[in-house]
C-alpha cells in the first residue's frame, strides 16, 4: 500500500515536470542574441568621450519626439476617423427614409388634385375616383418599400398574423374561418408588423 502510494506521488511530479515550458532553441538564440546587443552597447558607450555622449543623447531626444510626433498624429487620424464615422451614421439615419418620401410626394399630389375636382359639378364622383387612385398608389408605393397586406377574409385563423375580437355564427363559413375583417394587417419584409383585427366563424348554428 505504501509503494502504491509512493509510485502515485513520483509519477505525479514527472508530470508536473513533463508540463513545464523549457525554452526552446529559438528562444534561447533570441535571449542569447539580446544580451550579445546589450554588451556591445555598453562597450561602446564606455568608449566614447563626453562630446560623443552628448551627441548620442541629442540622437535619442530627436527620435523620442519624432516618435512622440507620429503617436499625435496617428491618435488625432483616429480622432478624425471616428468623428467622420459618426456623422455618416448621423447623415444616413437622417435621410434612410428619403426615397420612400419622395415616393410618398405623388401621393400628396393625387390628394390635392383630388380637392381640386371636387369644387366641379361631378364632385363626388371626382372626388371618390381620386381618392382611390391615391389609395392605389400609396399602396404601390409602401409595397416596393417591402409592406405586404395580410389576406384574412375566407382563411383560417392564424394568431401568427390575425387577432380574434369576435365570433359569430355563419351557416356558409365552416368553424375556425375568418368572415370579417374590422382592421388590416400588415408585415414588413415578411415580418409581422399589426396583426389583422378579424371576427371567426362558429360554423353554422346549433337546430
């Protein structure tokens, strides 16, 4: 019992040992390659005279600026960068809808030319042709936009698309179906955005 554990405890630290990271060649040559630079380094700052000293530092301090100068520049182009990047955003979200309104304008035209008929004899008549044409063309309009009427009258019900506010008894219409319609539903882009507002058949009435 003892050996067993004693073999447990040895095999775990060769693991232990096993897992440990030894440097590689690689490492060792790049270690090796930096000590070598830092020797020489010091070597010939050891033999160099004052003048040389301080014209050594003078080195140093116009490259420490010039990198110090190309750090500002850089965080100033990151600066620019996002404040551009913003204001395309801010450009974009104020002008997504432009397309659509300018599409919209026709419709406002159909509106007053239809106001506009209706002050001859046949006003109601006008008046009625012109509000259908703008009706059609605001749907044409809202459509290419991506707007897709929901059809419900004569389907079955869905709570996916349609919302329940009544139910009535229809001899003609079987149980579950959709007879009326109090208010359209639309989706966007084949996503739902207003359900329809519909009444369900019970099916024909109880004898």
């Amino acid at each position: 019992m003892f050996d067993k554990k004693e073999e447990t405890a040895k095999e775990k630290a060769v693991k232990i040992e096993v897992n440990k990271k030894e440097p590689t060649d690689q490492d060792n040559g790049l270690q090796e390659e930096a000590e070598q630079h830092d020797l020489i380094e010091e070597k010939l700052l050891e033999k160099m005279t004052e003048g040389e000293l301080l014209q050594k530092i003078e080195e140093f301090r116009e490259k420490a600026e010039k990198n110090y100068d190309l750090y500002l520049r850089s965080q100033a182009d990151i600066e620019n960068i996002i404040k551009r990047n913003k204001k395309d955003k801010e450009e974009w979200t104020k002008y997504s809808n432009e397309t659509l309104i300018k599409d919209l304008l026709t419709v406002i035209d159909n509106l007053e030319k239809a106001i506009s008929h209706s002050t001859n004899e046949n006003s109601l008549q006008a008046l009625r042709e012109g509000v259908e044409l703008t009706l059609k063309g605001l749907k044409n309009t809202l459509a290419k936009s991506g707007l897709e009427e929901i059809v419900s009258i004569g389907k079955p019900f869905d709570p996916n698309f349609h919302h329940a506010v009544a139910e009535q008894e229809d001899e003609n219409a079987e149980a579950g179906l959709i007879i009326n319609e109090f208010q359209k539903g639309y989706n966007l882009h084949q996503r739902l955005i207003r359900p329809a507002m519909v009444v369900i058949s019970r099916g024909k009435p109880e004898a």
